[in-house]
C-alpha cells in the first residue's frame, strides 16, 4: 500500500494533530509580544525620565533667564535717573513685580502674571577707600531677584540671582 504525501492530505486535517500546527504558533506569538512588551517597559522607564528631567531643567532655565533679564532692566532704569536721586528712589524691601513693566505713546503694557514669582531688593553699597571726592561721585548698586521653585519633594527651594553695577556723576 502506498502512502499519500503529505501535499494531498487536507490542509485542516494536517494541521489539527496533537503535533500542536497552528495552535503551537499562535501560542509561540502570544509569548514573544508578551517578553517584548516586558522589555518594552523596561526601556520606557528610563525615556520617562529622561523627559520629565528635561522639563524641569528647562523651567529653572525659563526662571532664571527671567530673573537675568529683570535685574538688566532694572539696571538700565536705575542708569536713566539722576545720580543723586538714586538712593532716594530705591525699594526699602523685596518688591514684586507687578503693575506697569513699558509706558509710553499713550500705551502701556503691565507685567506678566508670571512674574510676580519673582521679587526685586537694590541697594546701595558704600564704597570703600579712594578719596572723599571719588566717593562722591560713585556709587555701587547691587540688584538681587529673587524667586521661589518646588523641589520634587514639593518643597519650596529660593533661588537668588545678584547683578552688580556702577554708577557714577557726570562731570
């Protein structure tokens, strides 16, 4: 007796066997998603990272560049007044910001909402040495910005950013 081959039994009939056929391969695909999915997720807990970390870096770099810009301008505004009323026109205390940030033409733009995070203190420090009439005509002025972050504890961490400048008398 002679022997079909295996290309004329049925297709349904070959594969149903105990041998496993398609079962065995749906089981097989089934356990590869599943070990892949798992290092998947493995993979994935480091990128999470990777993009929570580059946000708050990029939000302390948001702050702090504001800061800079804020004690620039301040700056700037304390270079525009008279020599002698500088003093006079200096916050006593930590001042927010808030209010009118640009007048002028009729127009004005207040300060963002933003900002009033941050706080500005100036002072004026005595010069040290040189003549009585170098003094005079000198002042040193030091503006602190200072603005309050949360911590992934979710406690508060003060930030502080100091420019100093010089300003004196025209002679």
């Amino acid at each position: 007796m002679k022997t079909p081959a295996l290309n004329s039994i049925p297709r349904s009939t070959r594969d149903s066997g105990l041998s496993g056929g398609a079962f065995a391969s749906k089981g097989n695909t089934l356990a590869f998603v599943l070990i892949f999915m798992t290092i998947l997720s493995f993979l994935m807990v480091p990128i999470i990272n990777i993009f929570t970390y580059s946000s708050i870096t990029a939000i302390k770099s948001k702050n702090a560049l504001i800061a800079l810009n804020l004690a620039l301008q301040t700056i700037e505004e304390l270079k525009a007044k008279p020599f002698d009323d500088v003093e006079s026109m200096l916050p006593t205390d930590w001042k927010s910001f808030e209010g009118e940030w640009i007048s002028g033409g009729g127009e004005k733009i207040d300060y963002p909402e933003y900002y009033k995070l941050f706080k500005k203190n100036v002072e004026v420090v005595k010069a040290d040495g040189g003549s009585e009439k170098t003094i005079k005509k000198l002042k040193r002025v030091v503006v602190s910005i200072r603005w309050d972050e949360l911590n992934d504890e979710r406690r508060s961490i003060q930030h502080v950013i100091k420019l100093a400048t010089c300003l004196t008398a025209e002679m």
